[in-house]
C-alpha cells in the first residue's frame, strides 16, 4: 500500500510537473497574443485620433479672400487665394541676416514662414504651415502652440551650416473655429522678430537663364522678389486624415534659384516623395553635387504617406536646373502652374 501510495504521489508530481512545462511552454502564445491585442492601436478610421469613430472623407470648398477677412484680421496681415480652395499667408523672416557656404540668404530664398488655410464641406477649417524660427525662438514658440491647440508635425532643417541657427517647425490644427487657429499661429509668431508686412514690389530683374532653367526642367516658373521658383505637384489625391487636401497644399517639389550673378545661383528647395521614390531622388541629387539636407515628413496621418527631402547647391543655374530633372522623373508629380 505504501508502495502504491508512494506511485501515486510520484504521477500526480509528474502529472503536476507536465501541466506546469505545459503552461509554461503555452505562455509566451498566450502572452503574445494578449500583448498583440493590447498593443494594436485603437481603431481611429480616418481621423488619426484614437477613439473617434470613422469618418467619411471630406472635400475642401471653395472660398474667396472676403471670406477669410477675421482670418486676415487675426494673423496681422492679408493674404491671397490658391487654386480656389486655399487661402495663404506669408510672413518673410526680413528681420534676419542668414549665412549658409558663404551665401547671404534672401527672405524668399530660404527664410519664409508660409501658414495656409482650408475650408471644408462639413463646416471646419484645417490650417497648416512651415514657420522659420531661430534656434532661441524655437522653445517658446513651440510652447505658446502648444497651449493654443497647434500641433508641431516636423521639426527640420532647410539650409547647411548656417549662421544664426535658423529652424523650421510644421503646424498643423483643425476646428471650428478658424479665427481660434489664427489666433493660436499669432501667438506663436508674436514670439519671434517676424517683422510687419510690406507692400510687395516688381520682380527684380536678375542674370538668370530663365529659359535654359524651364526648359532643363520641363516646366514654367515664377519670379518671388530676387528668386524665381519652379514648383511640382503630386498627381495623387492626398488625404490628411479623414480630410482632403486642395492639389499642391502639403504635397509639392518646390525648387527655388537666387542669382549671384554671371549665371550662377544658390539653389534651395524640397522635393517630395513617396517611400518608394526616396532613395531615387536622394541618389539622383547626389549624382548631380547637389547636397542633402534633410528628410522629413510634413503630416502625420497623410495617405499616401509623403516624404520631402531638402536640398542645396550653388552652381550655374541651368546646370544645377538639369542636376535636378532626374529627382523630377523619380517622382509622379506634374508642374503646378
């Protein structure tokens, strides 16, 4: 009988020990797919915020400049129509003195803060922007943002080696309320030396081979004070979370030449891409000398999701204008003009 007992004790150990190796084998399963489920994120449809239930995608509408007259008002300055759709506001850094690989850098070439504005079909307005901060601005405009409700989506650089250190933040809000966004950028550039608006001036005429540039690139440009610019879209719809975004806003290659005289030209600009696009556009702008910057995003739930590189040479214009043609034809975009 002692025997048996001592058996019987010896299987239910071993019975006990198998249903421990057991669990023990099953946990990491188990743990897995518990942890799978807890860490997938909450369903968020189209809006890019957790929680909120699935939205219909909504168009932009059209609107005219009377339209945004509080905006205007509340930002401190006017600005004009894009497309239609898209009501934009610039506010050159006039008030610096940048120098980048020996360069002194115009307002127009590099030191623009531009902000942008779309009205949609359910009522709310999106507001989006690229704002050029010193390095000593930079905390405290985050900060006054922040407690406004506008959202930092990028913080980038445009230029190489420059001095003073100049940043470059993305924004981004969205409400009801289009004069309470306005408000919430001013107060982020009320914090910086942006100085006040000036009439705009005739294009200064400039050295540049205006023709031997469109024709290396394929496309038409315009002129911005000292600079002429050639700017790209993507054929694609964008999205912004459940919202669509007007053709060109957020989603363009913008490429900017300031004459130094004698053909030549600083060239600054972004280029945007795919994911798949990207190591085609970087290898094609180094094959041409031209220098990386930077890769950065400028949303946060964009579909198809974008990437923009920031570039910059100085060269003979028409030269650095064919060096580009290739980052071009990597990418499915369509002049915008």
């Amino acid at each position: 009988m002692a025997e048996d007992r001592q058996q019987d004790t010896h299987t239910q150990v071993t019975t006990s020990r198998r249903r421990v190796l057991a669990a023990a084998a099953l946990a990491p399963m188990l743990a897995g797919v518990g942890a799978g489920a807890a860490a997938e994120p909450v369903p968020t449809g189209m809006t890019g915020m957790p929680g909120h239930r699935r939205h219909r995608r909504v168009k932009p509408v059209t609107t005219t400049v009377a339209d945004w007259a509080d905006v205007a008002h509340a930002l401190g300055r006017p600005g004009n129509m894009l497309r239609g759709t898209t009501y934009h506001t610039p506010f050159p850094r006039r008030d610096l003195r940048v120098v980048s690989d020996g360069i002194a850098i115009t307002p127009e070439l590099a030191l623009g803060t531009h902000v942008a504005f779309v009205r949609y079909a359910d009522g709310s307005t999106m507001c989006m922007g690229d704002v050029a901060v010193t390095e000593k601005e930079l905390q405290k405009v985050i900060d006054a943002f922040q407690a406004h409700g506008i959202a930092q989506t990028a913080l980038h650089k445009h230029l190489l080696a420059q001095s003073p250190d100049i940043w470059w933040t993305h924004v981004h809000g969205h409400g009801h309320d289009a004069v309470a966004l306005a408000r919430g950028l001013r107060a982020g550039f009320d914090l910086t030396g942006t100085p006040p608006a000036v009439p705009t001036g005739p294009p200064v005429r400039s050295d540049l081979d205006i023709a031997g540039i469109e024709a290396a690139l394929g496309a038409k440009g315009s002129p911005d004070g000292l600079v002429y610019k050639v700017v790209f879209a993507r054929r694609e719809r964008i999205c912004d979370g459940h919202l669509v975004l007007p053709p060109g806003l957020g989603s363009t290659s913008a490429f900017t030449f300031q004459p130094l005289g004698r053909g030549r030209a600083a060239l600054s600009g972004d280029c945007v891409m795919l994911a798949e696009e990207v190591q085609n556009v970087l290898g094609a702008l180094r094959r041409a000398g031209i220098k990386l910057v930077e890769v950065h995003n400028h949303h946060l739930t964009d579909h198809p999701r974008l990437f923009f590189t920031h570039f910059w040479a100085v060269g003979d214009a028409v030269k650095l204008a064919r060096g580009l043609r290739p980052a071009v034809d990597a990418t499915n975009v369509v002049p915008a003009s």
